[in-house]
C-alpha cells in the first residue's frame, strides 16, 4: 500500500510538473534590473523585454529593484519561486559580488539557473560638460592635483561603474570621492547637472550624451575602438596600457526552474537577439546581441565562473569590500 502511494505520489508530481513546463508562459514575467530606469542595464533589459515578449506570447515586464550595487535584486530573484515568472537580468556584477561583499545573502552559481548571455557592452569615461580637461591625460593631471576634490559617481559596490572606478584610481594611484546612486541613469542625471565630475558607464548609456556633445568623453574601456564612437580612443591608447573593462549580461532564473521552462526562456532570448530593432537599437547604443551559441545556459554558466575566477584577484588587490 506505502509503495503505491509513493509511485502514484512521483506520477503525480512528474504530471504537474510537465503540465506546468507544458502551457508555460500563461501569464506575465516578471524580468528584474538590479539598477534604476533610465539606466543602461534598463536599456538593454527592456528592449529584450519586448523583443522576448514577441516570442513567448506573453508579456515581460520590467521591474526595477535597485540598490546595493545590484545585489538586492539578485537576492530577491534567488528566493523567488522556480516557474520561470521572475528572471533577472543582471550583468558582470554577478561576478564581482562574490569576491566584493563579505555576506552575500545568495550564491551566484547555486541559487541560479543561467539561460543566456545577452550583450558585451564597453564603457566608457566622461566628465561634466563644463571640466576643463580635454583629453585623458589632462584628467590624469586634473586628478593628480585635485585628488579626493574630484568626485566619481558610480551605482554601488559590485556595480560596473564601481569596478571601473576602482581599477581607475588604482591604476592612477589616486583617490578620488565616491559618490554612490541606485544606478548610473541617476548619476548621469547629476552629472549633468555638474554635481559630480566624471563617471564611468556603458556606452549604451552615454552614447547619445557623447554624440550630442553633452558630456565630456575621454575614451573608452574596450581594447579597441567603438565603432559608433570612432573618434574617441581607447584609455589603453590614451596611456593606461591594458586598461579593459567589458559589461557582459546574462539571464538568470532561481535555481530549480524545471529544464524545459529554462529551454523556453534560452528559446525567446535567442530570438530576442536576432530581432531587427534590438540589433539596430544595440548598435546605435554602441554594443551587439552575442552569438547565438553564447545565448545559452552552458555558455553563460562558463562566462560566470571564469569572471568570478578573472575578478577575484584583482578586487583582493584593491582590497575593496563591502558588508
Ligand atoms: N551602469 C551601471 C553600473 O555601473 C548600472 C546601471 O544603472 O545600469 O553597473
């Protein structure tokens, strides 16, 4: 008798896991951005958003949870229930906060199912519209002068600009004044305004104040050039030799998110990644979908451990750390 209870407990179990796999989406999904909107991980989130929404019938909706430098979000999507109605897009801060933050409260690798990386994006470094400095080396000397006068705006510990800032000021040997914001949207806000004086973000935030002579620009974080952005040079050109900071992003859903709602979800992102608008709109932004074989659990699984492998050294240099 026990053990027909427990085969008809399994069938029942393997049955509402399948119908559930089966007919899912039937509502709407939640994708949470670890930052504030307006910023350029809620560009990205929400152009893949709708472009995802097209493929699984059902709407993606964006969902701010900033704070923390990213952090709070992730810990929100770790403990969320495993159906695949709330996915978090998160970026290269998902590699850096485990070696950044003395408690975690989750683990990046065994609180998450990974369904895909999205896009590379290149930074990029930018001043307020009226600093003297022209090029990188009279910001090098600006502040070389002015030291913690100068103040950097960033979106928290483990966020891209944080890294950025930090190996900055590592590799100038300088200090400068942080100022934090619940994402670099904010920050260039301020930045506009002049309240802060420089800043480090991804071009598909700063794309459009570059071009639009908004800001000051002093280079970009990638090895080589952006093509949308040609006439600025690299800081590895501009004299920080090997200087290269890229924000890749990647999709993720709590752990335990059955393998076939997962297949959906890679499936949509897929599809995502080739849809017109968000291939122009990326290119305008100054970044690209990946490669379809790089929108895949396996491949952003990969990308996750050897970030936190590629990071963990570097940040214990710095021996910067966050509770
Ligand atoms: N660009 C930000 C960062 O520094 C985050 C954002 O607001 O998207 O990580």
């Amino acid at each position: 008798m026990r053990k027909w209870l427990l085969a008809a407990a399994a069938i029942y179990a393997i049955t509402v896991t399948g119908a559930a796999a089966q007919g899912y989406p039937t509502r709407n999904i939640t994708m949470v951005i670890p930052f504030a909107a307006g910023g350029p991980t809620d560009t990205v989130g929400r152009l893949i958003a709708e472009a995802m929404t097209k493929a699984l019938g059902q709407t993606v909706v964006v969902e701010n949870v900033a704070g923390a430098g990213g952090t709070r979000a992730a810990g929100q999507v770790a403990k969320a229930p495993a159906d695949g109605y709330q996915i978090l897009l998160h970026h290269i801060g998902m590699s850096t906060a485990p070696t950044l933050y003395r408690k975690l409260p989750f683990n990046v690798i065994s609180d998450f199912e990974t369904i895909g990386l999205v896009t590379d994006a290149p930074m990029s470094l930018i001043g307020k519209p009226g600093l003297e400095a022209k090029n990188f080396a009279e910001v090098l000397q600006y502040v070389k002068t002015q030291k913690d006068k100068v103040s950097y705006g960033n979106a928290g510990v483990g966020s891209a600009s944080h890294l950025c800032g930090m190996l900055l000021m590592s590799t100038m040997g300088v200090q400068m004044t942080t100022i934090p914001y619940n994402g670099t949207g904010p920050a260039m806000t301020d930045l506009l305004g002049g309240q802060i004086d420089l800043m480090c973000d991804q071009t598909t935030n700063t794309t459009s104040q570059i071009k639009g002579g908004k800001v000051k620009a002093y280079g970009v974080t990638t090895k080589t050039r952006v093509k949308s952005l040609s006439d600025l040079p690299t800081l590895d050109e501009a004299g920080l030799k090997g200087f290269e900071v890229a924000v890749w992003h990647g999709l993720y859903a709590p752990k335990g998110t059955p393998a076939d709602v997962v297949a959906k979800l890679t499936a949509a992102l897929q599809a995502a990644l080739k849809d017109q608008k968000v291939i122009d709109r990326f290119a305008d932004l100054g970044t690209e979908p990946v490669a379809q074989a790089e929108a895949t659990p396996a491949a952003h699984k990969k990308k996750l451990e050897s970030e936190i492998a590629r990071w963990r050294p570097l940040i214990q240099a710095a021996g910067v750390y966050a509770d």
